[in-house]
C-alpha cells in the first residue's frame, strides 16, 4: 500500500490543535474539516481526468476536466461524517456513499451496520473516509465491501495512523491486485490495550459530536 504522510506546517499546525485534550466540539469539527480538505488535495492527485478544448475569451486551448463515472467519496459513519464536507469541497461533483460500520471495543473487530452505494463500483475511484485508522480492521472491512461491488481504485483518507493498522491493510491487500492509497496528516507510534492510537487524539467520534 503507497502510504502518503502529508508534511506541511498547516496540517501539523491543525493537527496539534486536534489532539489537544482542551479542543472544544465546534474547534474540533471546523479543524477537521479544513484539514481533510488539504488532504483531500494530496489524496486527489491521481484523480482521472479527460482532455478537453475550451474556450477562453480570446481563443480555445487545452484543458481537463474530471472523467466519467464520478468518484465516490464513501464517509464510514459515524465519524467518518465529521471528514465529508472538507472532501466534498474540492470534488463538488463525486457522489457520495455511506457505510456505516462499528467496532466492538472488546474484541476490536469491525461489523456492518448499514450500507448506501451504489451496486456496481466498477471503475469508479472510490476515496473512504475514516479518521482514525487504528487496528486496520473497519478499514479492511470496508475497502473489502467496495472491492466485492467491482470498485478498482480505493484511496483511504484519515487524520491519524497507526503502525499496526497500516500493516494490517498491508496484510490483507498485499495479494489483491488493486492499489490502495493512504493519506493521512499523521502516523503516530502504536496502539494502546484498548485499541486508541498513541499520542492519537482521544476518540474521534466522541470528540467531534460529543456523545458516545
Ligand atoms: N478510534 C478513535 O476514534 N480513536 C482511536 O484512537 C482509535 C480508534
């Protein structure tokens, strides 16, 4: 998996602000959102795009304009949420999917609670949308869910990034035959027992709607 750390004094700036334990709700939500949209920047660099003539004032010239089918930005509820309008600002035509997962916080392994995409992924460039990859398994089990409805190219965006859940995706597409892409602002230095990333910045969710 091509993992991208995005090394830029404005995302760690953020980000800082982010983990801070003394970040309120609202801060959290608005940092967030400004943040997934630099990433979205990097995350967008592959996007696919066709050439076209257009036509300025004074004479037509070359241009591109993004290929069809659309991406699909794909946000795993609940606090995938908190990343959508920050992504959806710089692709203001792809479509958006959800997926709602959890993770059982004794055992850590993701289950489906909800699904709304499209049947047919093929050749769609899908982005998901996951803050905090963790353990790997939410993650694992979602690409896997958009690969099983023919999606061909995945990227994975999150704020924060663990070791162990890089190398779990790594584990589990390693033989897949699709690219898998990582963005991310940070990638922090292990799990704790409970399976919250370390320093990390608490439980994403909580911290940006508040209630458990
Ligand atoms: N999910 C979170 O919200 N935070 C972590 O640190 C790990 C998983």
């Amino acid at each position: 998996m091509e993992t991208h750390v995005v090394d830029h004094p404005l995302v760690s700036h953020k980000l800082t602000t982010l983990r801070d334990v003394r970040t309120d709700s609202p801060t959290f939500r608005r940092l967030a959102d400004e943040l997934v949209t630099l990433l979205a920047y990097e995350a967008t660099r592959d996007v696919r795009v066709t050439e076209v003539t257009v036509e300025t004032p004074l004479t037509p010239t070359q241009g591109v304009r993004l290929s069809r089918p659309t991406p699909l930005v794909v946000p795993i509820l609940r606090a995938g949420l908190g990343m959508l309008d920050g992504m959806m600002r710089l692709l203001p035509t792809a479509e958006v999917g959800f997926l709602g997962m959890i993770r059982n916080e004794k055992t850590l392994e993701a289950s489906t609670y909800a699904t709304r995409l499209p049947d047919d992924l093929s050749g769609r460039q899908c982005f998901v949308l996951d803050p905090m990859l963790a353990t790997g398994g939410t993650l694992a089990a979602a690409i896997q869910f958009l690969f099983s409805r023919g999606a061909v190219d995945v990227t994975a965006l999150c704020l924060l990034a663990a070791p162990e859940g890089i190398a779990h995706l790594d584990s589990v597409f390693r033989d897949s035959g699709h690219p898998i892409k990582l963005v991310t602002a940070g990638l922090d230095e292990r799990l704790n027992d409970q399976g919250y990333i370390l320093p990390g910045l608490g439980d994403a969710g909580d911290r940006l709607y508040g209630v458990a």
